[in-house]
C-alpha cells in the first residue's frame, strides 16, 4: 500500500520532462500507477467483502503516538476502487482532451497524478495525523489544479476561495482530531472505532469540529459556494475531484465514523438538517443556469447533501444505500462531466442557449450522456435506481427525523429529475428557432473513458446484488435490523417505489414549466454565498490595512518602546500578583570578579548607545555589547558559545557597514529631550525585568536539569564537545529547520537589493559579478578579459599586474590601503585552514559547522573590503547560491536517511587509517556539519555580494560619466 502511494508522488516528480518529450501521450504513462492501484484493490475484493483488512504499519513518531498506517478495509476498498479507477480513466481522458501547445502542461499532469496519490492515502490512512496530512495534501493539489490558468482572474479567485474554504475547514477538523485522540488515548482510527470513547462535552466538541472539517470539504451549506466556483478548472479537474473524489472525502469521513459517533450530540440533527438543506438549495439553484458545467456543479452539492443525510442518519440499512449511492453518483456525474468537456470540446461552448441539434450530430457522445444522466435521475435499470430505491426505503424504516429527511429526499430528486432533463435537452435537443451547432467529429478514445463509467452504471444496475457482500460488510458496523435491507434491482410495488413515481413526475412537471420556474428564482433570490463571500474578504482585508496603519508608524523606536512596554506591564503584573521571588535563594552576583568588570563595560556599551546621533557610532556600541556577552560566555567557560558569538559580531557590524554606506550619516528622527528620558527608563526597565525573570527562573527549578543527561550521552560515543553533539545529533532536526530558515532569511534579503526597476534607464557596462560571466571556469582567460575591458595594466602574459590582491588595481586610488592588502593576503588561507580545522575538531574541542563557515565568510569578507567587489568575484567564480543549496541539500539528506536509526550520529560511522592524517574516523554527524558549513558560508557571501558589491554596482552606475573628449 505504502508503495502503491509513494509512486503516486515519485513519477508526479518526472511528468514535466515526460510532457516535453512524449506530449499529450505522457498521460498514458501517468496512468499506470492509479491504474496499478485499481487492480491491487480489485484483487483485494474478496478479502475486504469477508470482512478481512490489510494493513501496513509502520512507527513514525512514537512518542506522540503517531505511526504511518494504514488500512484496507470494505469502505477503503470501495472509495480505492473509486478514486484510482476514475483517476485512470481521467488521465486517459486528458490525453485526448488537451493538446500538445496547451500551457503548463507538466505542470497540470504532475498536480493531478499527486492528487491522486494523496486521495489514496486519505482513504487508507489509519492514522488521525496522517488522514490530516493526506487530507491537507488533497486541499493544496485542488488549490493547484483549479488555479492552472492562473493568469485568469476567475481561476486565481476561485482557487483562492476553494483553499480559503477547505483550509479553515481542515484546520478547524485538526483540533477535533487532537481532541479526539486525547479522549481516546490513540490516533489510531481502527481502535477509536472498535472502542470508541465515553459521551462527554469534550467528545461532543471533537465530533462539531470534526464534522466541520468534513462538511467543508464535500461542500455542505453554509460551505457550499466555493464548488460550483471551482468548476473554472478544467473540466478533467471537475469530473474528478469535484465529482468522484476530492469532494467525496468529507462524506467518506463521516461514513468512516458513523459507526461509533452517530449517537454523540449533536452528530445526527447536525447532519441530517444541513444535508437536506443542502440538497434543496443545490437543486433548485441548477434549474435556473444555462452552463453545462454549472447545471453539473449544483446538482453535485444537491447529490452530496443527499450523500451527507445517509452517512450521517448512522443506521444500518442508511449505511448500505449510502455506500450504493458513493458509487453511483461517481459513475454517474464523472460521465457527465466528461461529455461536458467533449460537447466544449466538439462546439467551443457550453451554453445551453446556444446547443442545437447535437444528438444528431454526436449520436455517440448523446448516448453516453443519456445512460448516465438516466442513472443520476435514478430511471431503471440503471446503479442510480437500485442505489434511490435503498435511500428512500432506509429513511422510510428510520425514526421521525428520518422521515423528515425523506420528505427532502424526494423533493430533492424531483429536483434532480427536473435538472437532468435539463442538462441533455439543453445539450442535444434540437431548439426551435436556433440553428443546428456545428461540431467536428470525436475520436472514440476521447469519448472511451465516460462511456466506460457510464455502461458500469448499466451492468451494476441489474448486477447491484454482486455489491452486497462488499457494501454490506460496511452496513455491518452498525446494529442490524430485524429485517435488514438487501441491494436488489427490484423489491416490488411498494412505497419506495411510488416515491421515485412522485419524484419522476414532479421532475418532468418542473422542467416543462421551465419558464415560471426561472421567474420564481428571480424572486426568491437573495444575495448570493459568493458575494457575501467576497464581501467579507474586502471587509477583512479593510480591517487589516486599517490596523496596520495605526500601528506600523514606520519607527523602530516606537516599535522597540512598544514591545519592551508590553513585556514590561506583563512580567510586573505576574511579580506583583504571585510573588514568585519569596523562596528564591539570593542571586550570586558574579563568579569572578573579571565577569562584573566585563559586565560594567557591556552596559555602558549599550548606555552609550541610547545618546548616539551618528548611525556608523551606534553599530560600534551596539557590537561592543555583543563581543562583551562573548567575554561572558569566555570568563563563564563556554568557548563554543564565545566563538560562535565573536563571529557573529563581526559579520553583523560588517553587515552593518556595508548598508550604512546607503543611508544618512545621522539618524533623520529628531527627538525632544523629554521623549528622550522617556525612552531610557523603559529601556533600563525592560532589561531589569528580563533579568529579574531570569533570577526567579533559575531559582525556580527543582528538577534536575537534562545537561547532566546529554553529558552523559555525549560520553557515552567517546565525544567532549556537548554543544556541537547536540546541534548535530541529540537536536539535529531543530538545527536542520534553522538552517533552511536561515537560507531563507538571505534569500528575502537580498532578492530585495537584486530588484531591478525600468526606471534606471540603460545600464553601465560594468564588471561581472561572481557568477555573471559565462566562462567562470576559463579562470585564466577571464581574467585577462576583464582587466583588459577595465583598461587594467596588464603584463606580458595577458595577466594583471603582479599586486597583493588580484582586483586591487580597480579601486580609486583614495580607497586603496596597501596595509589592509597585505593583511587580506596574508590572512585569507591560513583563516580558511582555520574554519575547515573548526569544522572537523567539534567533535571534542570548540567548533562546528556554524562557526566554521563564519569563518570562512570572514576571510572572503577581508578580501572585498581590501579589494572591491572584482576581488570578491576573482575569490569565489560561482554563485553564492551553490553553496546555500548544496549545504541545504547535503544536511537535509543527511537528516532524512538518519531517521531510519533515529538520530543522525547513529546512521553511520566510518573508522580508518589515512597516510598523512593519521587515525581518523567519519560519521554521518559530520557530513550533516558539513552541510551547515557551506550553508552558513553562501549565506554570508550571499549578503556580501547583495549588501556590498551589488550596492557598488548601484553607485557606479549613478556616478556621473566623464564627457567624450575630456582628458
């Protein structure tokens, strides 16, 4: 099963460069997984209609409890066989529906084959956690798909409010599901079902968020608006997921916990009230639409109210037509929509207004459409007959407030009736008045994949008794009758029958008198979902513009003042009302004494600071106060932390240099004298409070601390280094997500500078940057070039004049300082031997990958700053960016395959002897330090080249030219 889904995803990954290479035909090969998975499954039917299940398991987060499983039951199998058997057919179906030149093609096959993927695994996951990250998975994909044209309007907004819709809901069903399995004390969704928990406020709250989550996604009023929006998708998107499956997951849910929860209050009336609302609003609202498409969309929310009022009414004989009608309305709208998108296809319209004469001119395709559109209005002897015949008999056996179900339930098929005349007269008819619709031929494999669907709604019809050992497995959940209810073509004259009478009639009736039924719309209309929808949106996104420009002012003064404010009044209100410091032992001051002069020194830095005008002055005090806390960490014993806090100290002030150069000398906010005492009691306050709560803290603790354990763990592996054991080990996954945010942060930052704007005008021939020329690797004939293009002294070897540094020469004269030339040269290899010897020593002395690629940076920092921003190209020929990704790529892989042992450390090991370095050993601990190296390393070169040779380029381009002629 595990294999059968991750494929899904694996070959999703390759269907870009097989849409280049095979075009439309690419489809075929995507269809092989949902079809393999079709065949597993139909293997499967006897196992699964015994009673039997598959399931695989495996233990993913043990400590909460959460495992990978999943499980192949009889309601499994059916919604399997669903969403991997029409999933095949539709990816047939688009390899004759698009075309070769069609937009995003790859893009479009990849997103529906994951869907897929993650369809299957939503109906196979045993697991609570693991159904919501199926489910969310469906929510992103359906997000994808709907919006595929995404330079449309409609399909932007549209995808929007399906993600906004589904998302909320999903969310919302999350918190249920950890309500859930706190009561049950498991996730996992067989045991919740065999032994479900006690009734209590708590179980009913998870069971109305759950069913929130769940009534979103099948599109339930009042979260009916976003489906019928949907249908701007393409119209393989619309007969799959908003036909057969996506929208079929919430009803799935509800099937799956029926069981168990069909007595919680407030489950039934909840369900049974909203579906029958639903199913009314649907119906009537597709009589009064003249898109194909819509007319489709609207009886699918009407038919998955009807859905939601027999999975929730949790009985037997409802749970059994419930799981007859699933796979009924699949195989009856699927078709459906499919001819949709041939009739669009053959005319270029799906405007039933302009459709005259088809079923003459697609005889074929009219009678696809009428086989399933009689199925759907549930005309024997078709699946939708025997499947309405056990819905109106179940609700006919149910308590009163089935019978009010019912009384909806006929009406609604009225509804149905009346729509799906609609729809095939709309479609195939020949209108007085209106010219026959011209329309090329349909190839028979464009119109295979619907016929298919639609002759299973014939065979099933009067073979509907071959489904009661699978269906009935399902129904068996629940108690059972005395006389419980079996799938058969044919019970007799009886009530049920006389009901479908009454809803066939009422049906015709509605759609003969077509036109007062319009008018009477026009007039009970009301505003529509979709408006109010929207409205909402603006009034939101009002609300948040209004806020934010009350608060950001656009100073950081007021905003630090702010911050440190509210801090402030909650760490005194929780002092004053608890007094936590009554059992606190007195704070001992300092160690040693060099420790209070240290600190004396750090605050008067960080005084200094509040009277400063000057900005560079400011950045000088402020790093003063980060290299005294690195003596702190020295005089406290902590060498790992010291040197990591240096290098970060110097990067930053550097950092900090480099961006100064583009603002004023000054600060531009002028501050009276009052506000500026006003701002130095907040500030010695905040600091005063934060150390006061990390005094009580401290004297607080009572349990022993966990340093003692991962000492001993550390020695445990013949390791010293505490600090770098747990960043690359004990923690490795926390240092893994800070890398990827890191790599993130830089990459915002400098795209920022790396913004280009019309407005500049043509550019200056300059330099190239690291990266920028073609043939970076042509090092020496490049280097030639472009000292030659710089009008560069040259010698006589075509090479640059013999200097300390290579790109020395291209600075002004008044910026050159042959000093710092001399130290740049003679420090940048001996500090690169310096980190890569901090990189490899942290096992058991100070150092790491963190403070090693510092270092690193530092050296290439020391080369711009003596050399300009050609040195730093001539230092490093590629882009910053291949270091970021290569080092995100090696610890993020190292990561992954250490999950197998549990921690990285402990995924491999190598010990050896090499001729020059001695005894020596490597570890997949190592590797993950490696990556972090040369993330840590692009990120800084990254900055620098963004925040200082780029900033160059800037300036050189607005420097003035010299004039032509001038000497």
């Amino acid at each position: 099963m595990s294999a059968l889904i991750l494929c899904h995803f694996a070959l999703a990954l390759f269907a870009a460069p097989l849409v280049r290479w095979c075009g439309t035909r690419a489809f075929l090969v995507l269809a092989l997984p949902p079809a393999a998975a079709t065949a597993w499954a139909a293997t499967r039917w006897s196992t699964t209609a015994a009673g039997g299940a598959d399931t695989a398991v495996w233990r993913w987060l043990p400590t909460y409890h959460v495992d990978w499983a999943l499980r192949l039951d009889a309601l499994a199998e059916l919604m399997v066989l669903l969403a991997a058997g029409v999933g095949t057919l539709v990816l047939v179906y688009c390899a004759s529906y698009f075309d070769d030149r069609s937009r995003q093609l790859g893009r479009f096959a990849g997103n529906l084959l994951a869907f897929t993927g993650a369809m299957l695994g939503l109906v196979l996951a045993d697991d609570l956690v693991l159904l919501y990250i199926f489910w969310e998975l469906t929510t992103v994909f359906s997000y994808l798909l709907i919006g595929q044209t995404s330079d449309h309007k409609r399909n932007r907004r549209s995808a929007l409010q399906a993600l906004t819709v589904t998302a909320l809901g999903g969310l919302t069903m999350l918190v249920g599901f950890l309500l859930l399995g706190h009561e049950a004390g498991t996730y996992r969704v067989s045991a919740i079902l065999a032994d479900p928990p006690a009734p209590s406020a708590a179980l009913s709250t998870a069971v109305v968020l759950i069913l929130v989550g769940a009534l979103s996604k099948s599109a339930i009023w009042p979260f009916s608006l976003w489906l019928p929006n949907a249908m701007a998708a393409p119209t393989p998107v619309s007969a799959y997921l908003h036909a057969a499956a996506m929208v079929k997951a919430g009803v799935y849910l509800v099937a799956r916990l029926a069981p168990a929860f069909a007595d919680v209050t407030p489950w039934r009336p909840l369900l049974l009230v909203l579906g029958s609302v639903t199913m009314l609003l649907g119906g009537w609202r597709a009589l009064r639409l003249h898109d194909l498409k819509l007319v489709l969309a609207y009886g699918t929310v009407s038919q998955l109210g009807l859905l939601t009022v027999l999975t929730g009414a949790g009985r037997h004989d409802t749970g059994l037509a419930a799981t007859a009608m699933i796979l009924g309305h699949a195989l009856f709208k699927a078709p459906l929509f499919l001819v949709t998108g041939i009739v669009d296809h053959a005319t270029g319209t799906r405007d039933l207004r302009k459709l005259s004469g088809l079923g003459r001119r697609l005889p074929a395709v009219c009678a696809v459409a009428v086989l399933a559109g009689a199925s759907m209005a549930a005309v024997p002897p078709l699946l939708g007959f025997s499947a309405k015949e056990a819905a109106f008999q179940a609700l006919l056996d149910g308590s009163t407030g089935d019978r009010w179900a019912l009384a909806a339930a006929v009406v609604g098929s009225a509804l149905t009736t009346a729509y799906t005349l609609r729809y095939l007269w709309g479609a195939f008819a020949r209108k007085p008045g209106l010219p026959d619709t011209a329309a090329h031929p349909v190839p028979a494999a464009f119109l295979a994949p619907p016929a298919v669907l639609a002759l299973a709604c014939l065979v099933l019809g009067p073979g509907v008794s071959w489904l009661q050992g699978l269906l009935g497995t399902y129904a068996g959940q629940f108690p059972a009758p005395a006389h419980p209810y079996h799938l058969a073509l044919w019970h007799g004259a009886g009530l049920a029958l006389g009901l479908s009478g009454a809803a066939w009639a009422g049906g015709v009736l509605l759609f003969l008198a077509a036109s007062p039924v319009a008018r009477a719309g026009q007039r009970l209309a009301w505003r529509s979902a979709d408006l109010v929808f929207g409205r909402m949106l603006l009034a939101l996104e009002r609300t948040a513009l209004q806020c934010t420009g009350f608060v950001q002012r656009g100073s950081l003064s007021v905003y630090l003042v702010t911050t440190m404010s509210v801090v402030l009044a909650g760490q005194i209100a929780v002092l004053v009302a608890d007094e936590p410091w009554t059992d606190v032992p007195a704070p001992r001051l300092w160690d040693h004494p060099a420790q209070a002069a240290v600190a004396l020194l750090t605050c008067a830095a960080a005084l200094l600071c509040l009277g400063v005008r000057r900005r560079m002055k400011a950045v000088v005090f402020a790093g003063l106060t980060g290299y005294g806390t690195a003596l702190l960490f020295v005089a406290q014993g902590a060498p790992d932390l010291a040197l990591t806090q240096f290098c970060v100290e110097t990067v930053s002030m550097i950092v900090f240099v480099l961006v100064l150069r583009r603002m004023p000398v000054r600060f531009e906010e002028n501050f009276s004298r009052w506000r500026r005492l006003l701002r130095m009691p907040v500030a010695l306050a905040g600091g005063a409070a934060v150390a006061v709560v990390v005094w009580i803290m401290a004297g607080h603790r009572r349990a022993d601390s966990a340093g003692a354990a991962m000492v001993e763990e550390t020695a445990h592996h013949g390791l010293k280094d505490v600090v770098a054991t747990i960043l690359v080990d004990l923690r490795a996954w926390d240092t893994m997500g800070e890398s990827a945010v890191l790599a993130a942060a830089a990459i915002g930052v400098t795209s920022l500078i790396y913004l280009h704007r019309r407005a500049d005008g043509a550019e200056q021939p300059v330099l190239p940057l690291p990266g920028d020329h073609p043939h970076a690797g042509l090092r020496t004939a490049w280097r030639a070039s472009r000292y030659e293009s710089a009008g560069l002294p040259t010698g006589d070897e075509g090479g640059p004049e013999r200097t300390w540094l290579a790109a020395s020469a291209t600075l002004a004269p008044e910026r050159r300082s042959l000093v710092l030339e001399v130290v740049a040269r003679l420090i940048f290899h001996p500090v690169l031997v310096l980190s890569v010897y901090l990189l490899l020593c942290a096992e058991n002395l100070p150092g790491g990958g963190f403070v090693a690629g510092l270092t690193a940076g530092v050296a290439f920092i020391a080369r711009y700053l003596a050399g300009g921003r050609h040195e730093l190209a001539d230092a490093v020929p590629f882009k910053p960016g291949v270091f970021t990704g290569l080092g995100l790529f090696l610890s993020t892989g190292v990561a992954l395959g250490g999950l197998g042992e549990g921690t990285v450390l402990h995924g491999w090991t190598w010990h050896g002897h090499l001729p020059v370095w001695g005894d020596a050993h490597l570890s997949t601990a190592v590797l993950f330090d490696c990556g972090v190296y040369l993330l840590v390393l692009g990120v800084v070169l990254d900055i620098v080249r963004a925040l200082g040779a780029r900033i160059d380029r800037q300036i050189e381009r607005a420097a003035p030219r010299p004039e032509a002629g001038r000497a």
